[in-house]
C-alpha cells in the first residue's frame, strides 16, 4: 500500500491560481486516496485577496485543511509552517500554479518505498502549461567561475533506469521525508522572501548525508513565475544575488572552492559598475549585513555535515560518466528544440 500523503500548497494573494489549478490538485488527491490516506493543507500567508474566505467555502472529497499566516512570512516559512501542520510522512510541495495528474503522487510516493533509505526528496519534471516545453528536469551539480552551479539540466540517457540524483529539489513540485525535512529545520528563513531557499536546503540535505531524487516519469504543468514575475524588478534580482551569496558563505568548506569563490566575488564587485549590475551590488551588500547569521549557521553546518563539497559534486560526476544521464546547457545537445528554463 502506498504511504500516506500531505500536499502542502503555500499560497499569497493568490486565489485565482487556486480557482484555476486547486480542482485538478484535489482530483489527484482523490484518485490517490482510493489506496492510501491523504490530505491537502493550504497555507495562506497572509493573503488579502479574498483567499481565506473562498477556502472556506470549498467542499472537497478528500480532507481540505487551511492554514493562515496572518502577515506574509516568505516562501519558506510558509512551507515550513504546512509541513509542521502535515500529519503524514510524505508530504508533496507544490505551488498554487501548478497542475497535476493521476500519475504524480504515485511515482513520487514509490521512490521513496522503492529507493535509498536515506532519500530526503525526489521531485517531478516540470512543464510550462502554456508551451508545453520543459522547464524543470533534474540538475547537475558543477562547480565554476567561483560558484556552485545548480542549474544544468539533464535527461536520461538511452533505457537508462538511473539512478537520478539531482543537485535541488524545487519547492514548487517535490516531494520530502516529512521526518528528514524537520530534522534538518526546512527552509532558512536567511533566505525570505524567496530564492534559493529549496537549493540551500537540498545541498545542505546532500552534506548531511542524505539523497535528492528526480522522477522524469513524474510529470506536472506549470504556469512559470506567476506570483513572483509579478515582483519582477530590481529588487527581485537583489534577492536572487543575495540569496546565491548566502548559500556559498554557509557551505563552502572546500579550501579550493572558498578561494576561487571570494576571487569571483571581488571581480563581480568591480566590474558591476561597469556592466551596469547593480543589483549585484544591492544582492551583496544585504548578504554581508547577515553575516552574524551566517556564521552561526556556517559553524552549525560545519558540526553536522558528513559529505565534502568535493564528495557531493562527484556523486554527480559519477552519475555523468556511467552514462546515465545526458548533461546540457543548450537543449539542442540532446535533441530538444525549445529552449527550457532550469
């Protein structure tokens, strides 16, 4: 019997995403719950268009809890909140856009029954509901030009049955050990509002020594950045340096790695002017004013870590040179002729 599911839906401001995609949530739920127990807890964090009061009105064949953060808290605090609230093991992440099949919960549950007994997540492969192309498959782990790189995408390679690792498990449509999520402490409020949050957490996962999984028979559609991309701007692109800066100034131990970062760092600081990156500029300067913070989580880290930056990366080599996957940055390198984002 499949376990049981949690499918946590965080949400702001965005009951019309939830008039759209929630039917098609709730009827995965439903078919779903013919062989096992499962509930869907929405967490509103902090809406004021009317979300609270349309949930409490909908009627559902499967248990419909909602959660109110009554001022908005972020992303990540948001999911850490429903996965508190979750009252089974597994619980599935997915955004408010996001539209799901019969087909998601099953394969997502199964790796977890079938697969390492130290898998912290497994997440599905991702389309644009508009486009149809792909926009989220599973990630290489690299290292260059003095950072992690977390979004190379790849695809399986031939019959190839894996396994896949992948380098982060989006927030936006995985599946988490409910238990290995709460050890870790979930998503760093460090990371608030948004960006990064699901990274930082899957590479700390990855260090622990635990697993991240991609299952690409696991299939959803999503309409790309519609809560976010309505915040597109300069303070957007702020979030999304100070966040990457973050994540390397908590977990970069490798003395190779450190070195080439903080180089990179100080060749971006002075060519920003020049190229016009300010918001490289504004990401850094917020990032430095967290610093207390990130020493603290840094000596935490360095505690409790098992894996080397170097050993978490050659998982991922391994997994290239067995043949297992193929690896690219121009989707034309495997035959695919839209360009998806990673």
């Amino acid at each position: 019997m499949p376990a049981p599911v949690s499918i946590v839906i965080p949400t702001w401001n965005g009951r019309h995403l939830l008039e759209t995609f929630l039917p098609s949530v709730l009827d995965a739920a439903a078919g779903y719950a013919r062989h096992a127990s499962i509930e869907v807890v929405v967490v509103d964090d902090g809406s004021t268009d009317g979300t609270r009061e349309w949930l409490a009105v909908q009627s559902a064949s499967v248990p419909l809890r909602a959660v109110r953060l009554e001022v908005n808290a972020g992303f990540g605090r948001a999911c850490n909140r429903g996965v508190e609230e979750a009252r089974n093991a597994l619980v599935y992440l997915v955004n408010n856009d996001v539209e799901m099949n019969g087909d998601v919960l099953p394969l997502l549950a199964r790796a977890f029954e079938e697969g390492d007994d130290r898998l912290f997540a497994v997440h599905t492969r991702m389309r644009d509901l508009e486009t149809n192309r792909d926009v989220g498959t599973g990630k290489m782990g690299g290292f260059s030009r003095g950072f992690l790189r977390v979004h190379r995408s790849y695809v399986p390679a031939g019959r190839s049955n894996g396994p896949f690792w992948s380098m982060f498990a989006s927030g936006g449509s995985a599946m988490f050990h409910r238990g290995r999520y709460l050890e870790l402490g979930g998503f760093d409020p460090l990371f608030a509002p948004f960006y990064f949050e699901d990274v930082e957490l899957s590479y700390r996962a990855w260090k622990r020594g635990f697993a991240v999984a991609y299952e690409p028979a696991s299939v959803v559609s999503h309409k790309f950045s519609s809560t976010i991309g309505a915040l597109a701007g300069a303070r957007v692109a702020a979030t999304s340096h100070r966040n990457r800066l973050i994540l390397h100034w908590i977990h970069l131990e490798d003395r190779g790695y450190l070195s080439a970062h903080l180089l990179w760092v100080a060749i971006l600081t002075v060519a920003a002017p020049l190229t016009f990156r300010f918001s490289f500029l504004q990401g850094l300067w917020q990032a430095t004013k967290t610093l207390p913070a990130i020493r603290a989580r840094r000596r935490d880290e360095r505690r409790k870590a098992v894996r080397s930056d170097r050993q978490v990366l050659e998982i991922f080599r391994e997994m290239r040179t067995a043949g297992t996957v193929q690896a690219y940055d121009d989707p034309r390198e495997v035959g695919i002729t839209s360009d998806p984002i990673g």
